[in-house]
C-alpha cells in the first residue's frame, strides 16, 4: 500500500469571502486546503501539520500581523516550503522586494484564479518529483554497494580534500579521465554534505545534444516546442535545496555555457517557453577529462563559467598511477561479481595478478571493472586464471607480449590511446569514441588541440 500523504496547503486571508473563494479553488488541485484568517492560526497549523505543508498563500494586508511577517517566519522555520502572497495594487512593491528574499509569486487583486490554480498544481508536482528523488536516492543508499576503493597516496589525497569540502557550500570540480571514478566522488561529496537529504541529480553533458540538454537542465513550459504536451522541471529545479552533478561540463557549447552561467551567478532559472524566473537552491559539482584552461585558451570554454566552476578543483588519479590499489580494487569487483552470480571466488592466481598490474588501464577504474565482470563469467571457482582475463591486456592486436609499464608521460599515453582507437576505427571518430567510452565532441576537441597537424 502506497505511503504517500496527500500535500497540504495553507491559505491565510482574514476576508471571510475571499477565504472562502480561495480555498474552494486552491482545492481543485487535489490538496487538502488549511484555511487560517490571521498570522498566528496560520503558525499554528503550521506546527500542527509541518511535515506535511507543501504551499503557503498569503495575502499581506491582514488586520493583526501582515502576511509578509509570516512569509519571513516561513522562510526562517520552514525553507522547503514555497510561498505565494496576494497583494493589493498600492502594495506591489512590497511582493516584489519579497519575491527577490525567496517568495515563489504575487498575485494582485482581483485574483487571476485560473493562473493560480495552475501554479498551485505545478508547485505540488514539483514538490512530489522531488520527493520521489530523494526516496530514491535515500533506498538507493542503503542498498548502494558501491564506494571509493583503495589506500594509495594519491587516492587518499584526493578523498581527504573531499572531505574536507564536503561540509561546505563551495563549487567543487573533479578533474580526472574517463573512468576514474568521478561519479563516486560526487556521491562521497554529497552524502557528507548538510544536502545530504535532499536529492543528488546528475546529468551527463556530453551524452545529449545541445537541445536536449538545454531542456533537461533548465525544464520547460507546455508549447514550448514541438512535443512539449506539458510542463517539466529542469535538472536544476528537480535539484534545488540538493546537489546538482555536471558530469562532463566540459562538453556544452558556448551558447550553453551562456545560459549555465547565468543561472549559477543568479541561481534563477527560466523554463524553455516560459516568462518568469524559478529560484533554485543547488550545490554544483562539476566534472571534466579535459584541460579546461586549454580549453579557455583555444575559445572552446568561456573562460567566467571556468572560474565558476574551478573554485575547487579535485584531481583523481588514473588507475595506473596508484598501481598498489589494483589487487584491492579488483578483489571488491570480484566479490561482487562473484557474489551476484553464486560463485564463490576467492581471488587470483599469481599470473593473473601480475598482467592485472603490469596493464597500464587506459580505461582506468571502470575498464577493471568490466575485465573482472568478464573473468568471473568465464572463471571456474575458487580463484580467477590467466585463461580468464582478455588477451588484450598481455598481447597487442599483433600478437606481441605487451611491455610492463613504463614512465610515460599522461599526455604520451592520452595521444596512443586515441590514435590508436581512431586507426582500429578506421578514422571513424564516432566508432572510436564509442570504443575509448567517451564523446565524438572529445575526440574532436583533442584532435583539434593536441592531435596531429597537417
């Protein structure tokens, strides 16, 4: 049986026809309507039913304490919950100066009726995909199996700054490559932070094409294109009061980047199609596997969205710059692998350990990951054998044993890696992303930064 509670909201009007009227309309949206006619009755069943409130309409003019003490009373006891106010003509400027403190709307006398039964609708949809997040983001961590693995130095180094900015409000960027892990420590990031109960939306930004990612991030109005049959919260507001994680960020096109801007200096956001602004309350975490300074120098990134997003940057290691980790690592994966499959495996022989170190994982962590899968498919308990890991990670296409490690350079390993994914492709830069598990815009960026001239 469903647990859900029906949304309650509070109309406050000292008027007793105006109440009346409100009331009956406001309860066409499917709440139940709690009617008060001062400050004081509406505080009072506030308390009563807090945990329940979702929607506050107020007029300001009442005949004891004004609807604006009460709006700050709201926004200081109860800042989850949004507030509508009604104001006479000779008063706008009153709403207007609440609406920049964090008011959601004002309506002037007479009451456009209609229009407000449409907000008051949009408010409780919102609110209810919002909670419908956080349930899942709450069952999803007590069931989540996933965490950082390792006890390398430069794991530790970055997980300590982790830490450490967790329990602010800062910007934080994970800078890192394809595979390293980014998505987790955005997680770490989160669940440590005062936000933690609110939801952490993601959005990959280099997996949309522009269009759609505009929408996704900042929603849109019915009619706002083709297809548009009704209104749908952006990431950001879906977000709001939570953590919203750019994966990728540095993927958006300039126009783009534009619009992002906009929205984290004034942390309004503007649906496709509509006319008024939505305050959000989100933390941003933003990631990246490019070199977005290079990237401001070639005028591929705005240089103001670099500074927004590069407050604090957190560097993640490649898997084979903390060799040690890698037997631990893939012992976790194989547990669970094992485990999910009814295997019991207890690990790896010694020829299979030494070519799982001696790889170089240019698909880092998340390469590992899939070879373990694979192994523990193929494998005959108790442990996992040189018979059951790819070919690919001891011989090259040539059938040549693949050297041990050597001190090359990230950029030297960057550029073989791709030339090669782009050779066994045939030059097909979509194949070749594909492949390497990242976007055709990377391949293409590097190729135009950092790729063969001539």
């Amino acid at each position: 049986m469903s647990s859900e509670r029906t949304p309650r909201v509070l109309v406050v009007e000292d008027d007793p026809n105006s109440l009346e009227v409100t009331t009956a309309f406001v309860a066409e949206s499917g709440a139940d309507v709690i009617a008060a006619s001062s400050v004081e009755e509406a505080l009072a069943g506030l308390a009563r039913h807090r945990s329940d409130i979702a929607l506050v309409i107020t007029d300001i003019k009442l005949k004891t304490r004004s609807g604006l003490d009460l709006f700050r009373e709201v926004r200081q006891e109860f800042p989850s919950v949004p507030v509508i106010l009604i104001t006479a003509y000779g008063s706008t400027d009153e709403a207007v100066a609440a609406m920049r403190d964090g008011a959601l709307y004002y309506f002037t006398k007479p009451v456009n009726f209609p229009l407000l039964l449409r907000l008051v609708r949009e408010t409780l949809e919102k609110q209810a995909l919002q909670a419908q997040v956080a349930d899942l983001n709450a069952r999803l961590a007590g069931l989540r199996t996933r965490h950082i693995v390792g006890s390398s130095r430069p794991i530790q180094i970055a997980l300590d700054q982790a830490t450490t900015v967790a329990a602010l409000d800062t910007t934080v960027l994970l800078v890192g490559e394809t595979g390293t892990g980014k998505d987790l420590f955005a997680e770490f990031i989160h669940e440590r932070s005062p936000r933690r109960a609110k939801p952490l939306v993601a959005i990959n930004c280099a997996a949309l094409p522009e269009a759609l990612l505009e929408s996704e991030l900042f929603g849109y109005e019915r009619g706002a294109f083709t297809g548009a049959i009704g209104r749908k919260p952006g990431r950001f507001e879906l977000s709001s009061g939570g953590t919203l994680f750019l994966d990728e960020a540095g993927n958006m096109s300039l126009a783009l980047q534009a619009k992002l801007l906009r929205v984290l200096e004034s942390r309004q956001v503007e649906p496709l199609g509509s006319t008024r602004s939505v305050h959000v309350d989100v933390r941003i975490i933003g990631s990246t596997n490019l070199d977005l300074a290079a990237a401001v120098a070639a005028g591929s990134f705005r240089e103001d969205l670099y500074y927004r997003l590069h407050v604090f940057p957190i560097a993640l290691p490649p898997l084979r710059e903390r060799p040690e980790d890698i037997p631990v690592l893939a012992l976790h994966f194989l547990q669970g692998y094992g485990a999910g499959m009814g295997k019991h495996l207890e690990g790896f022989d010694a020829d299979a350990l030494d070519v799982l170190q001696s790889y170089r994982w240019p698909g880092n962590v998340r390469e590992l990951r899939h070879v373990i899968e694979r192994a523990a498919i193929l494998a005959t308990p108790p442990s996992i054998r040189l018979d059951d890991l790819p070919r690919a990670l001891v011989q090259t296409d040539a059938g040549v044993p693949r050297p041990a490690a050597s001190p090359q350079g990230l950029a030297d390993v960057e550029r073989e890696t791709i030339l090669r994914a782009l050779a066994a492709a045939g030059g097909n830069q979509s194949k070749a992303a594909r492949a390497l598990g990242i976007s055709r815009n990377q391949i293409q960026y590097w190729l135009r930064t950092k790729g063969p001239r001539g």
